[in-house]
C-alpha cells in the first residue's frame, strides 16, 4: 500500500500544533509521489479540514477553513505560521467567550491579529513553485528550532512508514500503537529510520496487555461538508 493524503487522520490526544507538524511532514512525503506536487493553499486546507467541529476549536476551524478554502493557490500566511498561531491560539481557544456570536468575533480576532497580520510583512511569493521553496525552508528551520514539533515530526516518519507498509492494520489498536510509537521515540534514537516490521513487532500488544480497540479501524474523519 502508498500512503495517500486521505489517509492520514487528525489525533485528537495531540494538541493541534502538533497534529499540523506531523501532517506537513505526511504531506511532505506524499507531495513527491504525485507529478506537481501539491500547492500551499491546498496544503493549509487540507489539514484545516481535518481540525475538530466541536469542541473549544469549533469557532477557530469554522472561520479558518472560510479564510482558506478558496480557489487560489496561496494562503495568505505560511504554514510555519499556521503551527505557530496554533500553538499561541492553544492559550486562548477555551475561553472566546459565553455565547455564540462572542466565540465567532472572539475567533476571527484572534486569526487576524496572531496569523494574518504577521503574514503580511513576510511579503509571501504568490506563485506555487516560489511559494513551495519557501515553505520547504521555513519548515524545516521549524523542526530544527523546536525540539518539541522535531519530536512529533519523527513519530509522523514511523507513521508514514508505517501506512505504506500495513496501511489501517493496528494489531494494538489505532490510538495505542500511535501513542506507542511516541513512546518508542522517547526512548530510542533514530528509531523512526528502523524497518517497519521491526517498528510492528515493538508495537504489537503483549498477551496481558491485549487491544481494546478494534484492530483495523481508523477514527472516522471530521464532516467536511460545505468546504467547497
């Protein structure tokens, strides 16, 4: 099996900057088997796509995929700056406000001043190939500046491996043998570049431990309806 884009799925037990880490790098992968690569805008929108509909992001999802999920090809801020409003947003996101229309003001508020105003003196190229080469760079400055994303980026290595190899098969169950490859992150150097089927036999379940998840399901993905 090739890892596809539709293939990966949000990971409600990380935080969300984190989940946008792991998915650049899934992408980044994917972005090479396909002819053009993929575009930027398409990239910010996928993941935003995948980000909760309920919950305390609700307000913050509904407005980004309204900012982002147009037809052009750049967003109007990078993905770096994406994880990192992300992670300044993780602060805020509980507490927009008491009814309704206070959370969606309170939301797009906080994108405009901590992801968009910020973009705007970045001067971002607008064409894809310019756009990419960018985004490639500051990326990959993100991983080697912050320890914590370069973390999660090698559990995303294991996971791609993992997907092209064995696909939606989690003899532990989906939820514990990702939480199991973080573990083995911490744990092992350089882990995510052993053989899958090495990686499998760490993560298989111990006869006392058992699975208490079903083995081959993966969670079901966040509606995407309206998105167009």
């Amino acid at each position: 099996m090739v890892f596809h884009i539709i293939d990966h799925v949000y990971l409600p037990f990380w935080l969300a900057a984190w989940n946008a880490a792991i998915f650049w790098h899934a992408m980044e992968e994917y972005s090479r088997r396909v002819p053009n690569g993929i575009s930027q805008n398409t990239l910010a929108a996928s993941f935003i796509r995948k980000m909760p509909l309920h919950g305390k992001w609700k307000e913050v999802t509904i407005t980004l995929r309204h900012l982002t999920l147009c037809r052009e090809e750049c967003a109007s801020y990078s993905y770096r700056g994406l994880v990192e409003f992300l992670q300044q947003a993780e602060r805020y996101v509980e507490h927009l406000g008491l009814t309704s229309r206070q959370r969606n003001a309170a939301a797009v508020q906080l994108i405009q001043t901590k992801l968009i105003q910020p973009a705007v003196s970045q001067h971002l190229p607008t064409t894809v190939a310019q756009r990419n080469q960018v985004e490639l760079h500051q990326m990959r400055r993100l991983f080697a500046e912050m320890p914590q994303a370069a973390r999660y980026k090698r559990v995303a290595v294991m996971w791609v491996c993992w997907m092209d190899a064995y696909g939606a098969y989690y003899p532990r169950g989906w939820q514990a043998t990702i939480l199991k490859m973080e573990e083995l992150v911490d744990e092992m150097p350089n882990i995510e570049y052993t053989p899958t089927p090495i990686i499998q036999e760490l993560s298989a379940p111990t006869k006392s431990e058992g699975s208490n998840e079903p083995a081959t399901d993966n969670p079901a993905e966040e509606d995407s309806s309206g998105d167009d």
